[in-house]
C-alpha cells in the first residue's frame, strides 16, 4: 500500500517518469511482476486478520446469548407468554448470527500479489458487505424484540457485528477499486494487443499461403486459355465452325420452304373449313387445318391432291363470291401441276442435307476437346475467384487490426499507473 501511495506522490512530485525499454514478448511478464510490486499483501493479511479476529470474539458472544437467562428481578412482571416470544426472537436471532459465521471465511494465502488475487478480495469485500446488508435486514425484528429481556447480551453481539460492518465499509474500497480498475482495464489491453498480434501473424501467414497458390492457379488458367485459343485457331476449329454455318443456312432453307407451305394452304384454309363437313376425308382436312406445314410433309402419298380436286367441284356449293372462287381455283390449278410435289422433295432433301451436316458436328473431334477446355477455364476462375475473395476478407481483417495504437494506449495506461515511460521493442 505504501509503494502505491509513493506512486502517486511521484506523479504531483514533478519528477519525469522513468524511462524503460520492454519487448514486447515479454510484456505480460514485466506486466505480472509490476503488479506484484504495488504491494498490497500487508494490507491485505491486516484486513483478514480483524475480520478473524471479530469472527471469533462475535463466535464466543453469541454463544452467551444463546446461554443467557431472563434475569426475573429485573423482568418480574412479565407474563410467560411474552417471555416465550422473546426467547423465540432470540433463538431466530442467533441461529441467524450462527449461520453467518459459519459461512464467514476468509481468504488465505501467504502473499496476495497477482490481478487475480485483487479481484478475488474485491469480490469478496462485496459479497460481505452484501450479506450484512441482508443479515440486517432479515434480524431487524428479532434484534429488537431480544432486546426486552436480554439487552445486555444482544448488544455484546450487536457491537462486534458493527465493527465488522465498519471494517467492511470502510475497506479502502475507493481508492483500490480505482487502482484495480485502472490495472484491469490495462490487463485487457494487453490481452487485446497479444490477441491482435497473434492474430494479424495468422492472417498474414494465411495470406503468404493463398498467394502462391493464386499465383499458381492464375499461371494454369492462362495457359489454358492459351490452349483453348490454339484449338479455336485449328483447321480442326474452322471446319467445324463451316459445317455449323452450313447447318444454319440449311434451316434457313428449310425454313423458308415450310413458309411457302404454310402461304399456300393458309390461304385455302376458309374453303377447306366449310368443305371438311361435307368431305368424305374429313379427318385429314382436319390434320392440315390444325397444321398444315406438319401434315403436309408427313403426307407421302399426297392424298391432299385428291382433296383438293373435292374441294374443286364443290366450290359452286360453298358461297364464296366470284372473285374468292377464281383465287382459290388458281392455288388448286397449282396444285394439278408439280408444284406441291417439288416443296415436299425440296424439303426432304434439304431435311437430308442437314442431317448429313449435323452428323458430321456431332462426329468431329474438336468440339469435346474445346468443350473440356472451355470447361477447365471455368473452373480455373472458379478456383481463382474463391482465392481472391479470400484474400479480399483476409485482407480487410488484417486492415482492422491497428497494433500502433493499441501500443499507444498501453503506454498511456503504464504511465499513468506505474509512472514510467515505456518504448516497445521485438526481441
């Protein structure tokens, strides 16, 4: 206690804080050791030998209490009804005291030096003071009724449970709690410090670790894309590419004959409807209403030709006007020719023309290597991606550790509490 008082004479003395040099992987232990030298033992046993003391003086007047007799010259008017009361109150009051005896021990050790210790004695200075309060408040009714008949002795237990609570209250509660405070709230800087260190080393190991494999993965992707550029550059590549464009032209082709086959009939489409009801081959009327382009070509035998002769000789019947009857003669004339006959071979063989393209595509050998490139540069920016968004966390934790000044503010909370002035340094 005395070093602690020197302490802060130091700081109003006007005298400059000593200078010191730590490193800082020994900080914890320079930390441990100038908490050992604020020398607050003596105090300390002091402070337990008193309670000890009053323990045991409070012991022995209670069991006096618990023994005495109602003097019957002094209380010879009392009726046995409120004496028995009386005695009841102080029986509750001493089991109560008894209790709290039994339950008071104190803290031994042989020398009290470490933040633990302060904080185990603080803790239980409170813990006292808070069980007294209780204490008090629970045998405040049988304190004041023993006092009827046995006043004496329940003022000689009353007076050591006064001293204790003196004792406790005026433990040098302020001043140390400050003191602790001060050393805790620096003890946990120093906690944070060495956990930030330790932590920033990780990150910055885990970085250097993730960096070469990037480094690795980005050299592997570029070399695949140079390898998947090479393929598209091959003869192999432009072939393929030639019977794709082959293929695109045919279905255009065969697109545009189809077209032709759905003008054709769509323009038959009225006249057709109405004689679908009366035609014999109704169901195939049927077909080409609903898709004309699709029955059409699956019409092999052209039966649709002889439909359309039917259609021809019942136009007279279907009331279409003069002008309607002339354009739908004129597509059933085309039809008499050879015209329906070369859109449906058109289409079979460009049909087959395509199929003849499309199995040469499906065969040729550059597209599954291209394909598994394509494939092994996917994942390689997959691999890449998830490595740099790795780096990026990594990075942005190691951006919100700042050693400096946490530095900073160990060395303010040392000044201020030990008076030195301290430089860190690495061993």
């Amino acid at each position: 206690m005395l070093k602690f008082l020197k302490n802060i004479k130091k700081i109003f003395s006007g005298k400059e804080p000593e200078q010191i040099e730590i490193f800082l992987e020994r900080l914890d232990d320079w930390f441990n050791k100038k908490v050992s030298e604020l020398d607050y033992n003596d105090y300390f046993q002091e402070y337990f030998k008193q309670i000890n003391e009053i323990k045991e003086r409070l012991t022995k007047k209670i069991i006096e209490l618990q023994e005495a007799e109602i003097n019957e010259k002094e209380h010879k008017g009392v009726e046995d009804r409120v004496k028995n009361i009386v005695k009841g109150h102080r029986d509750n009051y001493t089991r109560e005291i008894e209790r709290f005896i039994e339950n008071l021990t104190t803290i031994e050790k042989e020398f009290f030096s470490t933040l633990d210790d302060y904080q185990t004695i603080l803790n239980f200075n409170q813990d006292l003071d808070k069980t007294i309060d209780e204490l008090a408040k629970r045998t405040a009714k049988s304190y004041q009724a023993s006092q009827h008949l046995f006043f004496k002795e329940v003022e000689e237990v009353f007076k050591p449970m006064g001293e204790l609570n003196l004792l406790i209250k005026n433990f040098n509660k302020k001043e140390f709690d400050k003191k602790l405070n001060e050393i805790n709230e620096l003890s946990q800087k120093i906690k944070e410090f060495n956990d930030d260190k330790n932590k920033k080393e990780n990150i910055e190991k885990d970085i250097s670790e993730k960096d070469s494999p990037l480094k690795n993965k980005k050299d592997e992707a570029n070399k695949i894309t140079t390898e998947l550029e090479q393929l598209k550059k091959s003869q192999d590549y432009k072939k393929f590419l030639e019977l794709k464009t082959k293929k695109e032209n045919k279905e255009k082709e065969i697109k545009e004959n189809e077209n032709i086959v759905f003008s054709f009939f769509s323009k038959l489409n009225k006249p057709l409807r109405k004689y679908e009801r009366a035609a014999l081959d109704d169901e195939l009327i049927k077909k080409y209403l609903e898709s004309s382009t699709k029955s059409f070509f699956s019409d092999e035998e052209m039966k649709i030709k002889e439909v359309l002769q039917g259609l021809k000789r019942s136009l007279d019947s279907l009331n279409f006007d003069e002008k309607q009857k002339n354009n739908f003669l004129e597509l059933i004339a085309k039809s008499e020719t050879n015209y329906l006959d070369e859109l449906f071979s058109t289409n079979k063989k460009l049909e087959e023309e395509k199929k003849a393209l499309v199995d040469k595509i499906n065969h040729n050998e550059i597209t599954p290597k291209i394909e598994n490139k394509e494939k092994e540069v996917e994942d390689s920016k997959g691999s890449i991606e998830a490595l740099e968004k790795e780096l990026e966390d990594l990075k942005s934790k190691l951006g919100k550790i700042d050693l400096e000044k946490l530095k900073k503010e160990i060395k303010e909370k040392i000044q201020n509490l030990f008076f030195v002035e301290v430089t860190f340094s690495s061993s």
